[in-house]
C-alpha cells in the first residue's frame, strides 16, 4: 500500500508542475528581451526558435505582435547572409537552405510591416519597423525569382510556386521578370495538379507575348480541369481569335460548344478561322461535322469533299460523303411513292446517281481505311444490294460475316 501512495503522490506532483508551467503568465516584456539578446549575441537560430516558442505558448497574445515578426525577421535576413557568405567562399553551401531563409525573411517582414501600420487604440500609426523592414527587402526580394526558377528546375513545384506566388504579391505593376515568375507559377500548379494555384496569376503570366501561346493553352486545360467553362470559353475565344491556325483553341472550343449544343456557334469558330487557313483539312472536316449538327447535308457535302481535296486518304471524310449521298437516296425512294411517268423516272435516275455516289464514297473509304470497317462496310453493303449488285455484296458478306 505504501508503494501505491508513493506512486499516487509523484503522479499528483507532476501534473501539478505541468499545470502550473501551463498557466505560467504571458510576460511580453521578459519574451521581447530575451529575442534582444538573441539579436545582440548573434544568436539568430535561437532567436527564432523563440519566436516560435512565443507564438505556440501564447497565439493570442503574440499572433498580431508586430515586433515578433520583426525580430524573427530580422534573424532569418542575417541567417540568410550567413548562407550567401558560405557560396561567396564557396565553403559548402546549402542553396535550399539560404533560399528558405529569404523566403521566411520576406513573409515575415510583410506581417511585420502590416500588423504595425495598424492604428494604436488612440487611432494612431507608429511603425517603428518599418525602415529596417525596407532595407532588408531590398537586399532579399530581388532573389525571390531565382528562388523560384531553382526550384521549379529541381521538380520542386510547390516551392517553386511559393516562392512566385510571394513576389508576384509584393511587386506593384506586371514587367518581364514578373510575367516568367507568374509563368512559373502556373506551370507549377499544373504539375502538381493544384489547378485554383495554377490560374491565380494567369493574367501576369499571360503579360509576357513570347510565352503567351503556351501558358494560354496550359491555363485553358487548368480551367477545364476545374470545370469553370465560363473562363475556358473567354481565354479560348483569344486564342482563336491571336493563334487561328493553332488547332488546339480552335477544336477545344468547338467541341465544348458542340457539348453545350451550340453547333451555329462552333460553325461561326470555323468559318472564322478559315478565313486565316483555308487549306486545312481538319477546319473542313469540323466544318462538314458542324453543319450535319445542324442538318444542313448539302454544306456538309460540300465541306467533306473540300476535305478529300485536301487529304486524298482522308476516309473519315469519304465515310461522311458515303452517308450523306446514302441519306439522299432514301429521300428519293420515299419520294418515288407519290409519283408516277415522267417524274417517277426522273426520281429514280437522281436516287442511282445518288447511290453510285454513295458506292464511290465508301469504296474510297474502304481503300485508305480497310481495316476499320465502321467507316464503310454498313454502307457499302447497302448500297451494293440497292444497286444489284450481288457478286460484291457476297465477297463483302463472305469475308467480313
């Protein structure tokens, strides 16, 4: 029983002492000191191991503390100067570690500088920091871009963006070193998949014409990525509008407006950017495929076989015309049972001429796409039994049944 009260009695003197250490007084002046001391000594590590000592014990008090910031501030600007001394002289330097140390110093010495611009309970201003504060920003933000390029070359891209994404927040207007961080930024978020950090500078990545096309192109897929169709279709009007001939802007938004069902507004896509390039083949094809939307088959008609002009092998077209003059056909014998002499004949003879059309067009098909029956052989059979045309149809049916 005595071993059990001597245990009882330790225990009940442990969590006295934790208690009381626990509730120990906030005393600022004592913690302010000892980061004076740090300062003054040259202790700069354990100037900042106290700050955030100070700020884990005491978040309250210590959170919106201006003079905090500064010192922790001012410990990792000369933490930083010590790692520059090291690459200076070459005596083993740790570049991640000096470019963390200007980072810590930037974001910190702007908390310093805000919290201090605040108002005192007399409604009056003292920032007492702030002077030290500019100085010290002008020797670590230049260094911010390069921080980020040596990152973002290491594969390290969340760095890489934080590091752009704080100099990109401290600069005032938009300039070529400004536009490459925010490049640097929306390649980074696109790497890693954060497609909300990817677009948040897209306007300054967009500001450099050099790099313009590309980032446009990756800002686009983050937007469709995040499903915010109202920003995909404004960046990718500019791009139809600055790169014509750029398949990719032009197909994307007329496939997302053919997703939305808007075929009249995927056609005005097309038609514009044919106006710049009216040899591309593909701009036909979408344009065939645009109007059969809107079933308008005589433009289509006449879209695919501008088409095969332009790519002779082109089966996906052919199968197009295949269809289409097949479609005619079944008009014209549909067209046939309200009509008898002259007009019946007549009607006959556009429903052959429509029907040998249609053979050619699959045969050509068939041709320069033989192993991908889909495009031909469903119309193909069909048009060789309309025609009589038994000995074709019994080699179709015999090799591909």
């Amino acid at each position: 029983m005595r071993f059990f009260r001597i245990i009882f009695f330790l225990i009940c003197v442990v969590t006295t002492h934790f208690s009381v250490c626990a509730q120990t007084p906030y005393k600022r002046n004592k913690v302010v000191k000892e980061l004076k001391y740090n300062i003054k000594d040259g202790d700069y590590k354990k100037c900042v191991e106290n700050v955030n000592k100070a700020f884990q014990q005491y978040p309250e008090e210590t959170s919106k503390d201006a003079e905090f910031y500064y010192y922790r501030t001012v410990a990792n600007h000369n933490l930083a100067l010590a790692e520059a001394k090291k690459m200076y002289l070459q005596d083993k330097p740790d570049t991640v570690k000096y470019f963390n140390f200007v980072y810590d110093t930037v974001k910190d010495g702007l908390m310093c500088d805000s919290l201090a611009f605040l108002p005192n309970a007399k409604g009056k201003v003292n920032n007492k920091f702030h002077k030290n504060i500019m100085q010290i920003f002008s020797i670590n933000t230049t260094k911010l871009p390069a921080a980020s390029k040596f990152f973002f070359q290491k594969n390290d891209y969340d760095k890489a963006f934080d590091f752009a994404d704080l100099y990109i927040s401290i600069c005032d207007s938009v300039d070529t070193e400004v536009s490459t961080v925010a490049a640097i930024a929306v390649l980074s978020g696109y790497q890693t998949k954060q497609f909300n950090k990817a677009v948040k500078h897209e306007a300054a990545a967009l500001y450099d014409s050099n790099r313009h096309e590309s980032i446009l192109e990756v800002v686009c897929n983050c937007y469709a990525e995040l499903k915010d169709t109202m920003n995909m279709e404004r960046l990718l009007v500019e791009g139809v509008g600055k790169y014509p001939t750029t398949k990719y802007f032009y197909a994307t938004l007329a496939s997302m407006y053919n997703s939305q069902h808007k075929y009249g507004k995927a056609l005005e896509v097309v038609n514009e950017v044919l106006k710049a390039d009216c040899c591309n083949r593909d701009l036909w094809f979408i344009k065939g495929t645009e109007e059969m939307h809107l079933s308008d088959r005589d433009s289509a008609l006449s879209s695919f076989m501008r088409a095969v002009e332009l790519k002779e092998d082109d089966s996906d077209s052919y199968s197009n015309i295949g269809n289409i003059y097949l479609y005619k056909s079944h008009n014209l014998y549909e067209k046939q049972k309200n009509e008898n002499g002259k007009e019946l004949r007549k009607t006959k003879s556009e429903m052959n001429k429509a029907l040998m059309a249609a053979k050619e067009a699959y045969e050509s098909a068939r041709k320069y796409a033989e192993d991908n029956p889909a495009l031909w052989l469903a119309g193909l059979k069909e048009v060789y039994y309309k025609l009589n045309m038994g000995k074709e149809l019994m080699a179709l049916e015999k090799k591909y049944n």
